[in-house]
C-alpha cells in the first residue's frame, strides 16, 4: 500500500498506492507528474451536413466530454540489474509496462491497448494524458516533421482569430517525434514512435491519442467506418512513449539536448542483425 | 542503388496520412506493411554485403597469421516484428548471435530486447566476457488474445554499450541448463578478470 520507487542515479518514478505514476524526479527537479489513460466518445453526426460529419477515417472529431478509464491499476514490479519495470493492468483492455533503464535518463512507458469494447453501441478514441503542476499557460510545442518545433497556443491560431466549437478536435496537433510543455522551473516532453495526434487541452497536460474504433463513417469516401474485425475481436494496438523532464533552460547536457538524442536513437536505432548460431562454437564465432 | 530507391519510393508512399496510426483500414495498413516488407528484404541485401565486408575486413585483420581467404558468410537476419516481441532466430535457436549496427555520427548505449523462450541465457561480448543481462515476461493482454505469431513469453535484455559510430558489436547468446523462472531477475555477474587481449 505505500508508494513505490524505481529508476537509477538519474531518473526516479514514484507509483501511488493506486498503481499509476505520481511523481518524476529527473534533473535535479521533482514534479508531480500522473498518467491515465481516457476515451473520447466518437461523435456521430450527419454525414448529408458537411460541418457535422461523423469522426471517421478522415475526421478526428470527438465529443468534448472526456472519460477516465481506469483509476486504480494492479501492478507488478521487476527489478534488475538493466532495467526496472512496473506492469499496470488496467483492465481486460488496457495494460502499461512503465520502465526506467538503469543507464538512461527517460522514462518508458510501452502500452497495449485494445479490442476496444463497443458492446455499448459507442465509438471510442483513447487518449494517454500526463498531467503536472508545470503552468504551461496555454502554451505547448509540437513538431510536425521531426526537425522544427512550433509552438501552439491553446484556442489560438497565428493570424486570425478562431471561434473553436470543437475544444478537443480543434486543439489537436500532428506530432512527429514529440510534444512538450515548460514553465520558468519545469520543462516535460513526450516522444512518440510513430506519428500521433496531440494536445494540451489544460495547462500542465499532455495529451495523446493512441488508439480509435469507430462505428460510424465520416463520408470522406471510404464508406466504412474504422471497426476493425480483421482478427475476430477488433485491433490491438502496442506502441512507447518516452518522457523526459528537467529545466527548461541550462544543463549539460540541457533537457532539450537530451530530448534531440533520444529523439535520434529511437527514430534512427540501431540495427539489429540475428544469427543462427547453433552449428557454431563461441571460439569458432570470435 | 536500385535496393536504395525502391525502398526511398516505399518511405515516399508511406508520407501519405493514411499510413498513419488511427486513420486507416487495417487493409490498408498490410498493404503498406507488405510494401515496407519488400524494401527491407530488398535492402537487406545491402546491409549483408556491408556487415560481412566488415566482419571479414576486422577478421582478416585481427588474425595476422591468417593466409586463407575469409568464406565464411554469416546470415544477418532481420527480426521485423520486435516491436511486438517476436523474432523466429532468437525464439528457436540454442545459440544465435546479435549483432548491432550503430547508423549514427555518435557512439550510442542501447537497451538490446531479444524475444526468448522461457529458459536461462548468457550473453557473451566478444571479448570473451560475460554482459550482464535481465530477463522480462513479454507484455501480454489480459484477455489473452492472441495478437502475434510467437512462443516467446521472456524478453532478454542487456545494454550494448559504446557501439561507434557507423561501427558494430556483436554478442553471442546461448541456452544454458535450465532452472526455474521466478522472475526475480537472473543477473549474470560480470567478470572480475581483466578482457582477453584484443588487437583492435
């Protein structure tokens, strides 16, 4: 029932005695950071009216209201001389392995989401959300080509003033390789393994789409609507984000020269190369 | 070059947003899976002739009394899917070998994760030392739905470290007497004696 800590001289996580994530010590800085994951359900609109078509294939167009998925987790811890790893199960359809190596300085989390349940007759979008005390002010930044970050205000647009009826859908960014969110003390990003949508749709917050199954089509021409059955039971989705926290500014190296290296060793990893060894002796291979 | 481009021709298709996660039918997502499939066969070619023209360059030189020529071609393989722990090699061989290709301008540390059954391994680097490893249960989903092709239920892990720049390392991984997974983590203590002499 206490709280639990992994990780190694440069990161620490701390897990509550509800199973999730509550705080991150990296840097010399400790913040209180949570991670659940939520759905969205999926709009359902008319697909005759072009403003209100049903989020699809093309569309992602969530209703507004968000809901928490799961607020306990059971979980398993294994420690070891590589790696400390902390298996949440959150229910029959979502499951985490939350792991700190013992020379980096990010931390993983490798999600398995899915068959997403429609028994209920609902489209589901799920959403991984991080939330801090950081005051990010609206203010968040993405990349949307892996290179160039830019920097997105929450209800604002650059050069013209938008009314936004959709909060979620029309805060919602494409990221490349990560989104971040900083203040004066405190800087978070989160890296992707492959391009995803995202947001801060509240100072603090992260917020990442991972995994949709919807009922309706949005009329954009597939004329199908994103339920999978391809294996009998819907799709299941495996997928790694990488947080990274520290100060915004000064560090050697500083949080945004740690967040471009990992960036580079996991867009571009290493290669790895198997062989059969079997007809082999250990001298024979050296 | 042909290999080269018929895999940037590939990359170039998958700009499309429909490659993208959540915006596509799972059709879709095989077809370019599949398309994907082909370059990587098409360029794995290369990456063979480049591994065993370095391998057999580092061989020829470390051995000095060697005369003959080097004929022996080692089978690089590709493990596509151990982003879902799976990998036939390492699931069904007693001894295999991992060999790490840094593409990078820096040295880089990586975390190798190699799909394996559940059973004791000891991975060795190449100067005759035992790397310290760790084994993990593969994630599964609580429903038990089976979502990939694999006996694995163990991953191994170990840090490859200090692979150079355009430069590799290679471990060799064997099966040993097997004892009862517990699950608390099997530690393979590294070596107190100094590192066999290497000409490097």
């Amino acid at each position: 029932n206490d709280p639990i800590t992994i990780g190694n001289k440069y990161i620490n996580i701390t897990i509550d005695n509800n199973g999730l994530l509550s705080s991150v010590s990296s840097n010399g800085i400790t913040t209180p950071v949570s991670q659940k994951f939520f759905y969205y359900d999926a709009a359902i609109g008319n697909n005759m009216a072009f403003v209100n078509r049903s989020s699809g294939a093309y569309i992602f167009r969530p209703n507004n209201t968000i809901h928490l998925i799961a607020e306990k987790a059971s979980i398993h811890i294994f420690r070891g001389p590589a790696v400390d790893e902390i298996h949440q199960i959150f229910n029959d359809w979502i499951s985490q392995v939350i792991r700190v190596y013992k020379n980096e300085n990010h931390i993983e989390f490798e999600w398995m989401i899915g068959p997403i349940p429609i028994d209920d007759g609902v489209g589901k979008e799920i959403v991984t959300r991080f939330d801090s005390d950081i005051k990010s002010n609206g203010v968040f930044f993405t990349d949307s080509n892996g290179r160039e970050e830019i920097r997105r205000k929450r209800n604002e647009r650059d050069t013209w003033t938008p009314n936004l009826l959709e909060k979620v859908a029309g805060n919602y960014y494409p990221l490349t390789a990560k989104i971040a969110i900083e203040d004066q003390k405190t800087r978070m990003a989160v890296l992707v393994d492959r391009a995803q949508g995202g947001s801060s749709l509240k100072d603090g917050s992260i917020e990442i789409m991972i995994h949709r199954r919807l009922l309706h089509d949005d009329a954009f021409g597939v004329e199908e609507a994103l339920n999978e059955t391809a294996f009998g039971s819907g799709l299941i989705v495996r997928g790694q984000h990488y947080l990274v926290l520290g100060p915004p500014t000064g560090g050697i190296p500083s949080t945004k020269a740690q967040e471009r290296f990992l960036q580079m060793e996991k867009l571009l990893p290493n290669w790895l190369f198997f062989s059969n060894a079997d007809q082999w002796s250990y001298s024979e291979w050296r | 070059e042909s290999h080269l481009t018929f895999m940037r021709e590939t990359m170039g298709i998958l700009q499309h947003h429909d490659a993208i996660t959540g915006t596509e039918k799972q059709k879709v997502a095989f077809d370019y899976a599949k398309q994907l499939a082909v370059a990587f066969r098409a360029c794995e070619i290369n990456s063979r002739l480049i591994l065993n023209t370095i391998v057999s360059g580092n061989v020829k030189a470390l051995s000095k009394s060697y005369d003959g020529e080097w004929d022996h071609q080692f089978e690089f393989k590709n493990c596509l899917n151990l982003n879902i722990s799976q990998c036939d090699i390492s699931e069904n061989s007693q001894q295999f070998t991992v060999t790490v290709y840094n593409p990078l301008s820096h040295s880089t540390f990586q975390y190798v994760r190699v799909p394996v059954m559940d059973a004791d391994y000891q991975v060795m680097d190449y100067r005759n030392i035992p790397t310290e490893s760790q084994m993990v249960p593969v994630p599964s989903p609580i429903n038990h739905i089976k979502y990939r092709s694999s006996n694995a239920t163990n991953e191994l892990v170990f840090l490859a470290a200090e692979v150079p720049p355009l430069g590799y390392k290679s471990y060799f991984i064997s099966k040993q007497a097997r004892f009862p997974t517990k699950f608390t983590p099997v530690v393979h203590m590294v070596s107190d004696q100094p590192p066999a002499s290497v000409e490097e």
